[in-house]
C-alpha cells in the first residue's frame, strides 16, 4: 500500500532525526579524535529530495550546531585534535549543502528549459531552432548529470574527497558554460552570423570532447583508438562550433554500436593534414552502418536511421562545417560500419603569401 505524501513526508524526517540524534551520540560519547560529526554530511544528501533550499539551510545550520555542541560536550581526548576534526566536519558539512543546493539549481534551471523549449516546438517549427537547440544543448546537459552523480559519490565517501568534489563541480560549471556557449552559437548559425573564427590546436580540442565522452564510451564497452597525426598546423575556425561538431559525431557513433556485439565496438578517430593543407578529422564506427547510395540523405533535415531519432545532428553539422570553411562527408566504413569525415582551414591557408 501506497502511504500518502504528508504521512511519507513525516516519516522521512523523523528518519532524518534519528540518524542526526545517532551521529551526535556517537561524536560526542568518543574520544575528539573521532570526527563522526562528518557523517552529518552523508544526511544532508539523504535528505535532500524531502527538503528544498530553505530546509536543506535549515538542517545545514543544525548539523553545524550540533558538531559544535558534541565538541564542547565530549569528555575526553586531544582538544587540538577535536577541534582540527571539528573544523573539517564543519567545512564537510558547509561544502555538501552548497554543491546539493547548486545542482539542485542546475536540475530546476534544466527541467525549466526543457519546459520551454517543448512549448515553443508546440507554438512552431522556427526552422528547427528549438529541435537543434535541445539536440546540442543534451551533450553537456548529460555531462554536468554525469559529474553531479560522481561528485555525490564523492562526497558519500568517509571522509568525504573534498577535493575530487571540487573538480566534479568545475566541471559543471564548465559544461554549463558550454551549454550557454553552444546555444549562442546555434542562434547566430540561424540568423547566418559568421563564425567566431580563431587559431586553435586542433589535437587538443578533440582530445577535450573525448575526454568528455569517455564516461558514454566506457558504459557501452566500446574501444577508443585515436589517432591522431603529431605537428599538425593551428586550426583557424570557431573552436566551440567544431568541438560541437566532434562531440556529435562521438554520440552518433556510440548510438550507431549499440545493437552490435560488445567485442566488436570500435570507435576510431583520426586527424591529419588532407590535400589542398585542410586539416581532416574522421570519426569511424562499427556499428550498423548504411548504403552506399544514402550517404548524401544522411545530411537532410529530419531525415534519420535511428529508431527514435529527431534527423537534424548532422544537418546541423554539416552547416556549422560548412560555415567555418570546411566540407563533411559520410560514407560506409570497408569493414562495416560508418565513416563521417570533415575538414577546416589551418592557420597556414589565413596566412597571406
């Protein structure tokens, strides 16, 4: 039987209170060497989905209370010691209920965007926009996901890592800039602004999306071989705009292996210097693959092989290639498969004779 929402409420913060009132018998009956007070830490993530922002505050400040009041209550043990431990208890504590209160944020600020964006595809198909948007904005929305996950799991730990949990959240934070980044970028490629181009090391920004897909790569068992030439010349095209392209390519891939054999999963992705001094970069799977003669229909809007697919990533990347100087083709990979291949200018071709 199914308990009503007000009695279930009740029940998990008496739940919450009893593992609060444990905590501070066990900190305070032990020696000051013993920092229980940072298992109060583990309670603030527990509670989290029965509280909002103003009750997660509310139980921060009676963590924190009760630590100190179990510092000057413990009868016994090295006083320095307790309060070195009742320090980093505190800053366990402190540092818990801000990153749940910031991804909490990032989850609201989410779910709200997606709200919007359904309704305005209800309203009308502003030539895709609000399909391109969501399509592109999902790669860094699951990987700020992915690192809130990982960063509750550090600080699950006792001692929380303290440190690891601060490098989960930068990377949120980058992923969220990159998020704003990409959807500035898709609204200027619909008005046909130009792109922001600058020189960039290419090896480098595509390193950075594989490392971002890496966690996606691993989950589905499937082997990463890059190659990647050495010494290649400076891109000179929109670095965000191209890792956007990289990093869709990456996805498609990973979705295109999904059904095949988990020995033969194989993602290669190589970069190099094509005829005419462009530089190239091909992304090969093994997965289902395509005939020959659907290679150019891969790149029309809304046109798709995917099951559940939408039909506008490699529209769209076509047109972000295309606008950064470069030119995409897809055809069938020798041994099954697919290959999606793509060039930009090098700094050398900017360069005046």
């Amino acid at each position: 039987m199914r308990l009503p929402p007000r009695i279930l409420s009740i029940l998990q913060l008496a739940a919450i209170g009893m593992a609060m009132a444990a905590i501070f018998v066990v900190d305070t009956g032990t020696r000051y060497e013993v920092a229980a007070a940072v298992f109060y830490a583990i309670v603030i993530l527990i509670a989290t989905p029965a509280l909002g922002r103003s009750g997660l505050t509310v139980l921060t400040v009676a963590c924190i209370g009760l630590t100190v009041s179990s510092f000057w209550l413990t009868p016994h043990g090295d006083f320095h010691a307790g309060l070195i431990n009742t320090g980093i208890s505190i800053a366990a504590i402190v540092m818990t209920a801000y990153l749940v209160i910031r991804m909490e944020a990032a989850r609201t600020a989410a779910d709200l965007a997606q709200a919007q964006l359904m309704r305005m595809a209800r309203v009308k198909n502003l030539e895709g926009l609000t399909t391109s948007i969501a399509h592109e904005v999902n790669q860094p929305l699951a990987a700020i996901v992915t690192s809130g996950h990982a960063c509750q799991r550090w600080l699950a730990q006792a001692p929380p890592n303290l440190d690891k949990a601060r490098q989960a959240l930068a990377r949120i934070l980058d992923d969220a800039d990159r998020a704003s980044s990409i959807i500035v970028r898709v609204r200027s490629l619909t008005k046909g602004e130009p792109a922001h181009k600058s020189a960039f090391d290419f090896n480098p920004a595509i390193l950075e999306v594989l490392a971002l897909a890496q966690a996606e790569i691993e989950r589905n068992g499937i082997v990463l071989m890059a190659d990647l030439a050495p010494d290649l010349p400076h891109a000179h095209a929109d670095r965000v705009q191209i890792q956007q392209v990289v990093g869709n390519l990456v996805l498609n891939a990973i979705e295109a292996m999904a059904t095949q054999p988990a020995h033969s999963r194989v993602l290669r992705v190589s970069s190099g210097v094509s005829d005419g001094g462009t530089l190239a970069l091909a992304v090969a799977d093994t997965g289902v693959g395509f005939p020959p003669e659907m290679a150019e229909r891969l790149f029309e809007a809304f046109w798709t092989t995917k099951p559940h697919g939408i039909g506008v990533g490699l529209s769209i990347s076509r047109a972000i290639i295309e606008a950064n100087g470069g030119q995409m083709e897809a055809h069938p990979h020798a041994g099954g498969g697919a290959v999606v291949r793509f060039t930009v200018p090098s700094i050398l071709q900017e360069t005046p004779s």
